[in-house]
C-alpha cells in the first residue's frame, strides 16, 4: 500500500493553518470539479482532493496522520504498525465529496472502509438502486435515421471472493431517430439492483458523435463545408451537395464570396423541429499545372485587373 | 473477463425529452428533502412546467441538472445562486465550444 502525501496533494505545508488547508482546498476544489474542470486526470485528482481534504481539515485526524506520517514520504511503500490508531477517537462529521467507498486502501487501513459511508436513507428497504451512467459512441448517421447498436460496457463488479473484477456487458440497444450530442438514453431497471422491496436504479447513455467526415454538429444543424469553382461563385451555378438524406441540388447565387452561409432547411437532425444543414462555401483553386491553365491564369491577371487587397490600402 | 449478455430489445427513450417527473420523483432520485428542489426552483436551476409544487412536471434533463447543482454546492462551498450561475456558465461555455467546432475552429 502506498503512503499518500495528503499536504502534497492539497500543495500546502505541513504546519499549515486550518485556515490555510481550507482555502487551498477551495481553490483546488474548482480548479479540479469534475464538473467543472477541463483538466483530463480532473475526476481522480478530485478524489484524493477529498480525501486529502477529509483528513486534514478535521484536527483529530489531522493529527492521527501527522503522528503516522512523519516518517514516510508519498509514494512509499507504507506498513501500518499493529494498533497505531488506537487512543484517537473520531467524531465523524459529514462528508464533504465523494463516497467513502472511493477513499484509498491508505485511507481505509487509517480511517476505516465504513467511515461515513453512505448517506441518511441509504439502507431503507425501498431504497432504488443507484442509477449508473455510461457515455457511448454513435455515428451521427444512426441518429438521423435511427438504428440498432450493440454496445459493450466495462462494469466493475465484485467476484464471489470480493475481488473487483471488470465485467463485460453487452447491450442490444436502439437509437432513437434525432437524439443528439449530449441527451441521454435512459434504460429503465438496468441499473444497480435496489434493496427488497426497492426498484432497480436506471442506466443513463450519454450520447456522443464520432467524429463525421462530412459534417460538423452543432445541436441539431449540420454545417458541410462545399467546395466550389471560382466560376461556379462568380456565375452562380446549381450543384449537387451530399446530406444525411441523400443528394440535393443546391443553387449558388452569382457573385458568392467565399464563406458564404447557405441553409438546406430541416437537412439537419431529424428532431422536432428538424435542424438544418449550413453549407459553408469555400472556393477551390484549380492547380495550374499545365501551360494551357497557366496562361488562363495569365489571361485573367490581365483582363480583370484585380486587387484582392484594396480593403488593406495596399 | 465476464460477460454478461442482454441482448433482448430495451426500452428507450431520449431522456432529455420524454422522461417526465413530478417533484416527489426528483427527491427520490436525488436523495434529498423537497425543499431543496423548490429552492433550486427559485434560483433557476430547475424550470418546471404547472404552477404549484404538486403539479410541477419536470423534464428529463433536470435530474442531471439538480445532482450537478447538488454537488457544486457542496463540494465548492458555495450557495444555490452560486450553482445557478456556475450551470449557467457551463451551459455557455459548452455552447460556444460546439459552436466553435462547427465552425471549424480550433480551441
């Protein structure tokens, strides 16, 4: 068992104030929120954040911590001594984030497995089972007409000797048609078990796209960048766009600059109301690798007389 | 490995928009007291349809909008107002990161 550095982990020292702890835990605190925090590593440095933050903020066990600690270096390998806790008396007191049973074994062996575990109401014979979440990853083609996916789930559960082993879940679910980014399916009962008489808990899917090659999503609209011919802008021109749905024409007003914005209306996800699918024009140079292309190039250089820089006073 | 197979059709639905529930449903599901929904209520944080506490539906998504309310409250120290503001921001900012992307650009 590694011996955890709880001062380290709140970056104060170790004769800091109670004061002290509380603001670094604070500013940490939002700094590493999950649900906050853009930090990759947020959810588990949160975790030891609490845990360390349990510790140290309660004087009696601060001091439990101190009296054990002073010999050890975080990261080491740590080895409780026979009854080393015995003659501190803990009062409890409310946790202040996560769940007891995400502490360490460090903690554990120091503090014990059940300290505080659970809330009020936790052990009623009604009690629902806890609701589990699960993000999966879908292509936006099966949101827009729906689909049916196999979906494998890692679910961390305890073997008959109380080993936590990953187990594999495999679900058969379908994509409701126009579900986007971010909403949630919800599968009744197939949470955790509840209590007796307590339903099971639910399992909530967050929905994520896989990256499109086409399209960009926005909530419902679609954005498909087009390429398009310098002539097919400058003359206007009909042209064909791929969308979800299959291909539409698409008329290019003459004198299109590049960027312009046009909307396929209700091309975008199938939800009420359908989204749209923005077409972002972009003009395409043909390569002028041949002399017949070159000198076209060089027609136009002298004909048009052309300064794409007036606006910059060049 | 284990692997437990369910492959029998579930019941879906998308949970933002057709889940509803009454007031009592989201105090069960959140383990916390009714007046803690009405005081999320009066900052904002949760919009429920009807006027009076007994006939409040609320949509799917206030679920997740109550427990991340409850857990900045307690985790960060700070009021309900506070959360209010903080999900709000959130909101925004994660708005402007799709659009963003949709955009093209880059963060």
């Amino acid at each position: 068992m590694e011996f955890k550095d709880y001062y380290k982990i709140m970056g104060v020292a170790r004769d800091a104030t109670q004061d002290e702890i509380k603001r670094a835990y604070r500013k940490l605190a939002r700094k590493y929120h999950p649900d906050v925090s853009k930090e990759p590593d947020a959810e588990a440095r949160f975790k030891e954040l609490g845990e360390a933050n349990e510790v140290l903020k309660d004087t009696e066990k601060r001091a439990a911590y101190d009296q054990l600690g002073a010999n050890y270096q975080g990261g080491q390998t740590f080895n409780p001594p026979p009854d080393w806790n015995a003659g501190f008396e803990y009062s409890g007191g409310k946790s202040a984030g996560g769940d007891a049973a995400d502490y360490s074994d460090f903690f554990a062996s120091m503090f014990g497995r059940d300290f505080n575990a659970g809330g009020a109401g936790r052990a009623s014979p009604h009690a629902k089972g806890e609701d589990h979440h699960a993000k999966v990853l879908i292509d936006l083609e099966d949101s827009y007409h729906g689909a049916t996916r196999t979906i494998t789930l890692r679910v961390p559960a305890m073997d008959t000797q109380g080993h936590v082993v990953t187990k594999e879940r495999v679900l058969n679910v379908s994509i409701p048609k126009g579900i986007r980014e971010g909403q949630h399916i919800r599968l009744s009962g197939q949470g955790s078990a509840g209590s007796a008489t307590g339903k099971a808990g639910d399992l909530y899917l967050e929905i994520e796209f896989r990256p499109h090659p086409l399209y960009r999503v926005d909530g419902r609209d679609l954005y498909l960048d087009l390429p398009v011919a310098p002539w097919e802008a400058a003359l206007g021109a009909t042209v064909k766009v791929p969308t979800l749905g299959g291909i539409v024409e698409l008329k290019i007003p003459e004198g299109s600059a590049s960027g312009r914005k046009m909307r396929l209306k209700a091309r975008g996800i199938p939800s009420n109301p359908p989204g749209d699918c923005y077409v972002i024009l972009s003009i395409a140079l043909p390569p002028a690798h041949t002399e017949a292309a070159k000198e076209l190039y060089r027609k136009m250089a002298h004909d048009l007389a052309f300064n794409p820089r007036t606006k910059l006073g060049v | 490995m284990n692997t437990e197979n369910n492959l029998s059709q579930l019941t879906i639905c998308i949970h933002e928009e057709q889940t509803q529930l009454t007031l009592a449903d989201l105090c069960r599901a959140c383990s916390i007291h009714a007046d803690e929904i009405i005081a999320l209520v009066e900052v904002g944080v949760l919009e429920p349809q009807g006027r009076e506490p007994e006939q409040w539906v609320f949509i799917g998504d206030s679920l997740h909008r109550a427990r991340k309310a409850l857990r900045l409250q307690r985790d960060l120290g700070i009021d309900f107002a506070g959360a209010a503001l903080v999900l709000e921001l959130l909101d925004e900012i994660a708005s402007l990161r799709t659009r963003l992307r949709a955009m093209g650009g880059e963060l």
